[in-house]
C-alpha cells in the first residue's frame, strides 16, 4: 500500500478509476448491443469525443481560473451555423480560411464573455447564462428559419469527416479525431510548461494571493476566455464536418455533456486544480455513455439527461469527500514514512 | 468566483448608503416602466386596460411566483438554477401519475411532494455537505430535467378533468385566476417574512457574512435548508400551476425559465453576492420585464430573440452597479487628488 502511495498521487488514482469505469463501461454495452466491438462504433464514438473533448479543453481553461462557461453550446452552434451558410453560398472559399472564420468568431464570443468577467467584474455564471441566450438569439435572427443542407456544402467538408489518418485493423482514425488529439497534446503541454499556463492554476487557487503576487490576473482571465470561444470556434467547424446538416438548434444542450466531461474528469469547479488527460478521460467516458445510450434498447435515451446530471453531482460530491480523504492519508503517510527514513 | 463581503466602517452609514443607493435604483426602475408602459400604449390603444394588464400577469405568472422565493435565495448569497427543472419534473410527474389513472388530486399532491424531495436533496447537500449551490443546482437543473424526460419521453399528456384546466384558465375572484390570487397571497407573505421578521433578518445576516451570523448564533444550515426546501415547494407549485394553465404537459414545460426568474430578481437590485436588496424593487423589475416581453411581443419580435434580450438585461442589471460605482471611486480619487494638490501649494505658497 504505501509502495502504491509512493507512484501514485490522489490525482492520479481518479484518473486510473475513471480509466476503469471506462472500460467497464464498454464492457458492459458490449453485451448489451448487438454488433457493438465494430468500426463503425469507434468511429461514432471517436469522432464524438473529438467535439466534445476540444469543447472540454477550453471549458478547462476557463474552471481552472475559478470561472464557469455555460454559453459554449451557443457559441458552437453559431460558428458552424455561420460558417456553413458562408461556404454554402462561397464554395470557392479555402479550406484554411473556413477554420480560421470558426476560430475567429468563437474568440470574438469568447472575448465580449471576458470581457465582461475580467473588467466588468460580472460573475462568469450570470455573464455566460445571458450569452446563452443571447448568442442563440442572434443566431435564430440572422438564420431566418432556414437550415444549411449537405448539398450545398462544398464537396471537401463533406468528405472531412470520413478522411482517415490511418487504421489499426478494423479501427480508424478520422482526421477529426487526430485534430482533436493535437489541440490535447498542445493544452497540455502549455498548462504544464509555459508561464501562462501555470498562472491560470495560481490564480484558480488563490486569486488574492495571485493578485498580490502582481500576476495581470484580469488578462489572464480574460485569455482563458478567449482561448475557449477559439476553441469551441474549432469545435463548430468540426461539428459542420461531421453533421453537414446544420439547424438552428445544432450544439443546443452541449454545455451539459461538456460541464460533466469537465467535471467527472476531476477538474475542480473551485478553481486551480485538475488535467487536461483528465478532461479528456471525461469527455471519452461522456462521449461512450451518450453513443451507447442512444443504441442501448432497455432504456430511452432520455435518460442521457438525467444521467449527466447524477454524474455531476457525483463527480462533485466525491471530489469533496473521497479525494479530501486521500489526500489526507496521502499526507499521513508522508509522516509515517519521514522517520523511517532517517533511522536509515 | 470570490465572494468578498465589503463593510466599511460605520453601520449607520452603511445602511443610510445602502438605502439611497436602493431607493435611487428603484427609482431608475421606475422611469423605465414608465417608459415602456408609455411606448407600448402607443402601439397599443387597448394596452393599459384592466383585462390586458390581467393577461399579461397571467403569461408570466409562474416566473413571478418563483421570482419570489429566489430573491430570497439570493439574499442569503445563494443560487437556484434548478427552479426550472422543479417546476418540469413536477408538472411531468403529475402528468405521468394522471396517465396511469391515479386521481388528479393525489398526482397534485405528489406533485408537491417530489418538489420538497428536490429541495430538501438540494438543501443538503448545499447546508450539510457544504457544495457550492452554483454547482449543486446546475448538476439538479440538468438531472431533474433528464428525469421529466424519463417520465414522459416525448409524449405529451392532456385531457385534464375540467375543473383543473379551468383552475388555470378561468378568473377566481373577479378578474383574477387562481394562480394571480396565490401570487399576491405569497407577496404579502413574502414581504413580511423578509421584510418584518426574525427569520427575514437572518436571511440578510447570512448574506451579508455567513461567519458573522453563525458566530452570533445564528442557525444557518437550518435557514439554508428551509429556503431550499420552501425553493423545491415553491418550483413545483408554479409548475403545477402552469400545467393547469396550458392544459397539457410534456417533458420540456418551463425549459429555460430559470434566466428570466434570476434576470427578474438581479434587476430588482438584489445583490448577487447577498445580503442587499428587497422584494419591493424585485416587484418593479417584475413589472418591467412583463411589460417588455408584451412590447416585444407587440413588434412581433420571436421568443429566442425576446430570450436574448432578457440576457442582455441580465448583464446589464448587474453591470451597471458595477461600472457606477467604478466612475464613482475614479471621480472621488481624482477629487482628493486635486485636494491634495491644492493644499499642497497653499502650504508652499506663504
């Protein structure tokens, strides 16, 4: 046991338990769905997780600072409602201006939230409620009822979705999936190495002591904001690749999957802790949940809701007493182990 | 999101300050619904009638009543974002229990009952497990609303006995249905809990410092817990009511209601943070924004864009205070500086 608590921190065992539950979990829709082990459920699944997680990592940014984003579902729809009306009436446009259009406007959404938050000192929940609403009214106003359809989009993002990196077997892996990937790999490094990363968990800590410390904390808040729009930008285009069919109401609800991704991976909703392999674990484990129901046949799918919500609460409620407790015992060996080592 | 409780020194002035700043953000309320009333009775001949002004209240009835109890909430330094959901789940379950044949009476009963149950599990965990309510009513606003679509699927549930539609539709006393009466029966309470009351005082200490008021003895997990309790029952009530009042139920009644209730209580100078604000200014800021949502209704604007003008109000009703008070302490620094300045050559000068 205390070899265990040597490799692992408390952090680390959640992770290996969500990893678990994961399997567990695909286990056990294993024998429930017919034909469940194929490629075409990895892809599904995949390319699921692939929005959710990129959506999930600038959520991340934004808890870590001890803020909250619910208008993210918003600013998806939006970008790739707006970026598909504009391809489906120029499809001469490039492929790179495209994504750079999503990125853009999701910062400009995630800049007026920051705004807001940073200078205007607004809470984050109040500012991103009104956003809700407000980034889905300009969108049902500008659409004037009308859908983006397949046929109008030109051919390349039609065929986005179905281009492949490369194959394990029977398993492949879109290009919407790696691109997911890289946006990890990139947070990842930058939360562990770059100066502004660090600062983003010093200020979720204390965010007087950050203050007094003479971090530009309402700049960095304000980034983290930005930095999620950006990427929910992203995140709209590669939901237009994938669904090609673009109503009103695309992404409605996302915020939901998204929160509990965030938060059953172990990123604190208090500010200042969590990973970003843990928001992807939790997003994996949402993502296989959400597919699987909807192909499970002993329950409705409208228990998806009900189940994010349980999970929440779960996540939250465990993170204040179980992983309290662990970090205790974490502790309390420390001590134990303090003087066995000087008898040495 | 740090919640810092300011208290300068001097509680007289404190409260003296905090009464003009009140009384003059009413005020301001009270010339933007004069406005609107005057801008919409322009459009409308027909607009200030008793009947209209009725029906307008009748729209948005649930909202109000909801509105009342979480100015509370946000008194005591609370959230409930789960109001919506409550009022779902208990208009599903209702709708679920009728479909199986249980009398209306009992499903109404049962109906309150499942929204004490989200109160008190809210409550607990809010009082006793010491969560955030941000997070505890945001986990309950997306589980109890997966709950109403459990019950109910996609399907939707009508054919009430008459009386119960006619509860919801048809005027009680005079010209008011029942919903308008059990609103003003709970204003009149409202006020004088809050206002008039030990409990309403506790309320605003707890607000204002939570330590503060359970150093002095105050019993603040229990005063959380029956707010959050009497928040369920409240949410579940108005979502009954609104049930009677459409005549059918399905798995997405009072989605996304919760904006306006919070948008109603914030505008009303109720302080995010608690321990400021009172029931009068909420009932102006009710005042407005029903007469907005008509207005808006009158130049034919859709409900997401009417949404999305309620979110704008939200930011903005808190906002303005901020930026206010911001000019205010730039001017008040820039004053002493030119008094420092002046007085420093006085010195120099002889």
């Amino acid at each position: 046991m205390s070899a265990l608590r040597r490799y692992f921190r408390p952090e680390q065992v959640r992770e290996l338990v969500l990893v678990f539950l994961i399997i567990v979990l695909a286990l056990f829709f294993g024998t429930q769905i017919r034909d469940y082990y194929t490629g075409r459920t990895f892809i599904r699944i995949s390319t699921s997780v692939a929005i959710i997680v990129v959506v999930a990592m600038g959520e991340t940014l934004v808890v870590l600072t001890r803020n909250i984003d619910i208008s993210v579902g918003s600013i998806v729809g939006f970008t790739a409602y707006f970026v598909g009306t504009q391809l489906a009436r120029h499809n001469d446009i490039a492929p790179l201006v495209a994504v750079l259009m999503a990125i853009g406007i999701g910062a400009a959404m995630g800049l007026l939230n920051g705004i807001l938050v940073a200078y205007g000192k607004v809470p984050s929940i109040l500012v991103t409620l009104g956003t809700l609403a407000i980034y889905r009214g300009i969108l049902v106003n500008y659409s004037g009822a009308k859908t983006v359809v397949a046929n109008s989009l030109p051919q390349w993002v039609i065929n986005l979705s179905s281009m492949n990196i490369f194959s394990i077997g029977e398993l492949d892996f879109r290009l919407l999936v790696g691109l997911a990937l890289a946006v990890v790999v990139f947070f990842q490094l930058m939360l562990t190495y770059l100066p502004y990363g660090r600062r983003l968990y010093a200020i979720g800590c204390n965010p007087d002591a950050a203050r007094v410390a003479g971090f530009p904390s309402q700049r960095i808040v304000l980034v983290a904001f930005v930095l999620c729009g950006a990427l929910c930008g992203l995140a709209g285009f590669m939901y237009l690749a994938r669904f090609s069919n673009i109503t009103v109401v695309a992404a409605q609800g996302m915020e939901m999957s998204v929160l509990a991704a965030v938060v059953v991976g172990g990123v604190s909703i208090f500010g200042g802790s969590g990973t970003v392999i843990g928001a992807l674990l939790g997003a994996t484990m949402i993502g296989l949940l959400e597919q699987s129901l909807i192909r499970w046949l002993v329950i409705s799918e409208f228990w998806r809701r009900a189940l994010l919500g349980l999970l929440i609460l779960l996540a939250v409620e465990g993170d204040a007493a179980i992983m309290n407790r662990l970090r205790k015992l974490w502790a309390r060996s420390e001590l134990q182990m303090a003087p066995k080592q000087e008898n040495q | 999101m740090a919640r810092s409780a300011t208290s300068p020194a001097g509680g007289r002035n404190l409260l003296l300050g905090a009464w003009e700043r009140l009384k003059s953000w009413e005020g301001l309320l009270l010339g933007v619904l004069v406005v609107i009333v005057i801008i919409n009775s322009l459009q409308a001949p027909a607009y200030l009638s008793i009947r209209n002004q009725t029906n307008l209240f009748q729209l948005f009835i649930e909202k109000i009543i909801v509105a009342l109890i979480m100015t509370f909430i946000l008194i005591n330094g609370e959230i409930d974002l789960s109001v919506a959901s409550v009022m779902g789940l208990a208009a599903s379950t209702l709708g679920r229990l009728y479909e199986l044949g249980v009398p209306i009476e009992a499903a109404f009963l049962i109906g309150l009952a499942v929204g004490i149950a989200c109160g008190l599990l809210n409550g607990f965990m809010i009082a006793y497990a010491g969560l955030p309510s941000l997070v505890v009513t945001l986990a309950g606003m997306i589980g109890y609303r997966g709950l109403a679509y459990i019950l109910l699927e996609d399907r939707f549930i009508g054919n009430y006995p008459e009386w119960f539609s006619r509860l919801g539709q048809q005027p009680l006393i005079g010209p008011f249905p029942l919903a308008l009466v059990i609103f003003f029966v709970l204003l009149v309470g409202a006020i004088i809990v809050l206002q008039y009351s030990a409990f309403g005082r506790y309320v605003y200490v707890i607000g204002n410092s939570r330590e503060v008021a359970r150093y002095s003895g105050v019993k603040v997990r229990r005063v959380k817990m029956a707010l959050f309790i009497v928040s369920g029952l409240v949410a579940a009530l108005a979502g009954l009511l609104y049930a009677a009042r459409l005549g059918s139920v399905r798995g997405s009644v009072a989605e996304g209601f919760e904006l306006d209730i919070i948008t109603m209580v914030l505008m009303g100078g109720v302080n995010m943070y608690g321990g400021a604000g009172s029931l009068y200014g909420v009932l102006l800021s009710i005042l407005i924004i029903l007469n907005l949502r008509n207005g808006m209704s009158l130049i034919n604007l859709t409900g997401h864009v009417q949404t999305g003008v309620i979110g704008v109000l939200l930011i903005l009703s808190v906002l303005a205070p901020n930026l206010a008070r911001n000019i205010q302490a730039t001017l008040n620094r820039r004053r002493m500086r030119h008094l420092a300045g002046t007085l420093s050559e006085a010195q120099e000068s002889p």
